[in-house]
C-alpha cells in the first residue's frame, strides 16, 4: 500500500516538475489517484499559476476543490 501511494505522489511531482520546466499552460494531473488537490502544489506552482489554462483531473477520486484551487486558477478556461 505504501509503494502504491509513493508512486502516486511521485507521478504527481513528475508532472508538476514538467509543467514548471516546460512553461506549458496544461497541467495534467489525470489518473493520479487523487482524492484531493495537493496542498504542495500550489507552493511549486506559485510563479508560474497565471500561466496555467487548463488542468486535466480526470479519473481521479476527487469529491471537490477548495475556494483555495478557484482563486489560485482563476483564469482557467472551461472546456466542454
């Protein structure tokens, strides 16, 4: 169980590190098996959140965001 939730947390680092790395506006944190959004991400991504349009929270176990995520990601765009 542990080694599970260790590769879990290292996928979400992963993914992080090459959204910061790349300047690309997509993080995608799809299949993470989130139930919820990582407090350490927004630290990590604090210089680089105005930048960010888009992230992907599909198939994760997720019951809801905080008024933390919404003002953070401000500018996301919805998609359909």
């Amino acid at each position: 169980m542990l080694k599970k939730m260790g590769e879990a947390v290292a996928r979400v680092a992963r993914k992080v590190n090459e959204t910061v790395e790349s300047g690309s506006d997509t993080l995608d944190l799809a299949e993470c098996k989130l139930v919820s959004f990582p407090i350490g991400i927004y630290k990590v991504l604090r210089n680089v959140t105005d930048q960010i349009h888009l992230i992907t929270l599909a198939n994760n176990e997720l019951k809801s965001l905080t008024s933390k995520f919404m003002t953070t990601f401000c500018q996301l765009q919805a998609f359909p």
